[in-house]
C-alpha cells in the first residue's frame, strides 16, 4: 500500500516537470520573459514646393528649342513669336481672304446654273404577239378547228418566249403535222411576210419548238395534216 502511493506521487511530480518545462518553453505563456517591445510610428509631414511657371516666352527644356540655322528666313519670325507678339503663321494670307470676300457684289443676286437634263430612264416595253385567222370557209370539220387552235395556241406561247427585240412584222409560216403530233416540213411563205430576217427567224424557231403537238383525235383519221398560220410580232 505504502509503495502504491510512492509510485502514484512520483508519477504527478513527473507530469508537473514536463508540463512546466512545455509552458516555459512557450513566450506568451512564460511570466518570467519580458514584455515585446511596443514600435514607434512616426509620421513626417513633407511640404510641396510650388512649381515655378515659366516667363511668357521662355522655353522650358532645352531640347524643346528649334534648332535653326542663321540663315534661316523664319529665324526673325520665330523670335518675334516667341516674344509674344501676334503675328500669324506664314501659311495664311489674311489680306487675300478679306480680299477675296471684298470681290463678291453685295446687291448683286446669285447667279443659279440650271441643272443638266440626266438621261431618262428606259422605258418598258410591252411586247405583243397574236396569231390573227386565216380563211378557214372551205374547212367544214369541227374536229379539225377544234385541233387547229390548240396548234395556234402552243406556237403564240413559243414565240412569246423568244421575241426579244423590238421589231414588229408578220411572218407567214407553212408546215406539216403528222398524227404522232411532230412537225413536218415548216417553211416560210415569203410573199405573205411582211418582217426582217430576225423575225423570220423567231418564227420558224417557234413553230419547231412548240412540237410535239397533241396527237390527232379519233375524227381525223389522217396521217398528216397541213396548217398555215400568221405569227404577228407588235410593240404596244
């Protein structure tokens, strides 16, 4: 019993050693150590000296001097500039401008020019083509009429397309349409054409690209039928 309260006591008397020496070690905890030291701030006020304008006339840098040679003819200007007198640059003639302002007649009126005439617009030209009719009293079948205008029809519309130009004429064409609707043998009628050779042409291109034509109804039982039509070109 008597060495159980030996160990015990050694064992705080160790601990209270160790913890000591950890406490010690540490400054802030140390009551021995001295206090820090407290820093002094100071501050210094530091007076502006004022800035020293320069002399009207004076340059304020040397290398800011125009290095100009004795000879020079601005030599004298630059000088009396510098001194402050007013006199202007040499690039600007005064005298000329009141000058200039004094040659303008005050009571005189201002004389307008009349605008130039611009080139008018083109005008747009509508173009016309019509195929008129042709003595048909002989032609007693309604079916072959009938076959007739649809004929008369696709070419306007063929030749509608390729008029491009502004002449205006009548062109006779004669041709031949078998009953599989192609066109066979188109030719001119020169005696019956009232056109240039351009027209002629619009004419005959138009017939060929308007087939194929419908082929022929039962009632016409033929193997080709012949057809005269006027393509009439006009400018309206």
């Amino acid at each position: 019993m008597a060495y159980d309260y030996r160990l015990l006591r050694l064992t705080l008397i160790i601990s209270l050693l160790v913890h000591s020496v950890i406490l010690l070690r540490s400054p802030n905890m140390n009551p021995f150590s001295p206090a820090p030291k407290k820093q002094k701030i100071e501050v210094r006020y530091v007076k502006d000296k004022p800035q020293v304008k320069p002399k009207d006339g004076a340059f304020t840098k040397p290398d800011q001097q125009r290095m100009l040679s004795k000879s020079d003819p601005l030599l004298k200007l630059d000088a009396k500039v510098a001194a402050g007198s007013n006199i202007p640059p040499p690039y600007i003639d005064r005298e000329q401008i009141f000058k200039s302002k004094q040659d303008i007649p005050v009571n005189k009126p201002l004389e307008l020019s009349r605008p130039s005439l611009t080139a008018s617009s083109p005008i747009a030209i509508r173009k016309k083509i019509s195929l008129p009719p042709i003595d048909m009293a002989k032609i007693k079948n309604p079916s072959y009429i009938t076959y007739y205008q649809i004929v008369r029809e696709k070419i306007r519309r063929s030749a509608y397309q390729n008029y491009t130009h502004n002449e205006t004429g009548e062109v006779y064409v004669s041709f031949i349409i078998s009953n599989d609707g192609l066109i066979r043998n188109a030719r001119l009628v020169e005696e019956k054409t009232s056109a240039d050779d351009y027209l002629k042409g619009i004419a005959l291109r138009s017939v060929r690209e308007a087939s194929p034509f419908p082929s022929f109804p039962k009632e016409l039982d033929y193997q080709q039928l012949s057809f005269n039509i006027i393509i009439s070109f006009q400018i309206e």
